[in-house]
C-alpha cells in the first residue's frame, strides 16, 4: 500500500512513526528511542512491507551502527506486532497478560481469508475489505515475546530512563505504556485513540479511563496515542470525559434493556460524539462494557464483535441494508 508516514522528532532521540491517516483500522503509531547507539522501538506496524519502511526510517533517524534489537509491545493486536518477525534475534518485551491475547486474535492466514474469501456482498466481507483489504497478511509468522514482565519494568537505552508499567486489563488484557520521564513522553498503545472511536477488547471502560488518568498524573507534555496525532495533556483529559460518558450511557441504556448494539444506534444518531470517525466501533467497547455489567466471565469473540460494527458500518453506506 502507498503510505508515506512521518517519522516525527517529538525530542533528542525520541521519534514517532505517525500514519497521519483517519477512519481506518490497522495503521498504527510506533516509537523510537535512541541515544548512545542504543536503542528501543515501541511496537510494530502490521505487515513486514510496512515494517520495512519503519525500520528504514529508524535507522535513517539513528546514529550510524545502531542496533534495532529490542523491542517494547504495548498489547498483543496485530497491528502493533505483527511486524516482529522482521526482528526476529530481538529481545521483545511484554506483560505476562499479553500472551493471552494473542492467542484470541484470528490469525494472519485467517485474516487473509475474511479479507480475501468473504462475500463482499454481506456486511463482515465488505467492511474487511474496505478496511483490512490494502494489506498484505500472507507469511506473517506471530512471534511471542522473549521477556514478559507484571508490574513495572525500568531499562535505560544509552542515557534515556524509560519505564514500562502494565496498566491492562484495559484496551486489552495485557497494555502497558512506555514513559520517558526526562522527556516527558509516554507511548500510550492503544490505551488512548485519537481523532477515531476507540475498539476496547478487554475493558471495563473504566480501567481504560483510570490508566488515562494514570499517564495524566506522569505529569507528560507528549502523549503517543496508538493511532492518530499526537495529544497534549488536555487532549487526553478530553478522552476520558469521553470515556467516562461512553460507560455512563452504556450503564444506562443497559439498565433500559437495551442491547449493545441497539445503544451504539442510538448514540450514533444522536452524534453524541462529533467529529470522531468510525463510530460503528461503538458497538465494540460497548458490547465489552456489558460483558462487564453481565459479570459475563466469556472471553470476547473478537469475530462476533467485528460483525456487529460492520452492520452498523452497512447501514450507515450507500449499499443495500443486509437481511438480518
């Protein structure tokens, strides 16, 4: 796919690799840290020929001679690990949550086959074509990650002090931000989206909005979202009143006996939230957040969920409105 993204100097050796690219899955912000021919990348694009790109663009950014071999995985989606295999003798590192995760993604050949082999004619064929299709998925290899952590994990890369701290389950089960206290600068993962609805697998909504507060209280100037512009500490602030009124109405509407997805119409015909793309993805965090309020132990079928915002998705389009 042509994508021209922005290796962005966010301080002396700190770089985001930013697709600057809205109302999409799958294009996610990375993270370079570098200095004294060390250096820490915070996750990976989707594919390898994306990957290739990225690391090209670090390295252009790196001094001479500089290894890329570790590597800091804020969650276990595809789109911010998949890219691994291009470093296969790195150290990777993770939260012990992470692996379970991964192992409740479809996989890349699977992904290939509901983008590729699914009727383009139903709602799920379609909207992973329109939004999955520009990627390549075959030959990708998932790989786990070497060194897992719960808690807090402090490195130093050169003369940079980072600090990794779990703070899922949120987005996922297994999230952790990068923060650079010197540079007060945190990776947040997916933790945080910017400019689009947000997709939370794990939940509740409000453990995502206690570890917005928690990067708040890190006191940074930068916030790295997984996806979107960079966010100054009010931008973040403004997610959470976002956050906190997403499980307000879904405790609401739930108590109304109204189905997920029946509250992300609503919601959305409103506008409640304006100017945020993808708003189809509301039937995801809260088809989440009533697992919660269910006290509903299942874990999330990822598929089901997808089809539920690609109806929505469906509806929302030019095309015929599916049998259902």
């Amino acid at each position: 796919m042509a994508l021209a993204p922005d290796m962005r100097q966010i301080a002396p050796g700190v770089f985001g690799w930013l697709p600057q690219q809205s109302s999409t899955w799958g294009l996610a912000n990375c993270g370079l840290i570098t200095s004294q021919g060390e250096a820490l990348l915070v996750d990976t694009p989707y594919t390898p020929a994306l990957t290739d790109a990225f690391l090209d663009a670090a390295r252009a950014s790196a001094a001479p001679g500089t290894r890329l071999d570790r590597v800091a995985v804020t969650h276990a989606n595809g789109d911010h690990t998949w890219g691994l295999q291009r470093l296969a003798e790195a150290e990777i590192l993770a939260t012990r949550a992470a692996l379970e995760h991964q192992c409740l993604e479809p996989t890349p050949q699977q992904l290939q086959t509901l983008t590729r082999d699914t009727d383009p004619g139903q709602p799920l064929g379609w909207y992973f074509r329109q939004h999955f299709g520009k990627f390549d998925f075959t030959g990708i290899e998932v790989l786990p990650p070497t060194d897992t952590f719960s808690g807090r994990r402090d490195l130093v890369v050169g003369s940079i002090p980072v600090e990794l701290h779990e703070v899922g389950p949120a987005h996922t089960v297994g999230d952790l931000i990068v923060h650079l206290p010197e540079q007060r600068i945190v990776f947040a993962g997916d933790i945080v989206f910017s400019g689009d609805h947000p997709s939370h697998w794990a939940g509740p909504l409000e453990r995502v909005s206690d570890a917005c507060s928690r990067i708040l209280a890190l006191d940074p100037e930068w916030i790295v979202p997984g996806h979107g512009p960079l966010m100054r500490p009010e931008d973040l602030k403004a997610y959470v009143d976002y956050l906190d009124d997403l499980a307000d109405q879904a405790y609401l509407m739930h108590g109304q006996g109204r189905t997920a997805v029946e509250a992300a119409r609503i919601l959305i015909k409103e506008d409640r939230y304006t100017g945020l793309g993808l708003p189809e993805r509301l039937a995801i965090s809260l088809s989440t957040e009533y697992r919660h309020l269910d006290k509903d132990p299942a874990a999330p079928d990822l598929l089901e969920l997808m089809d539920h915002a690609a109806r929505i998705a469906w509806d929302r389009s030019s095309a015929e409105p599916p049998n259902v």
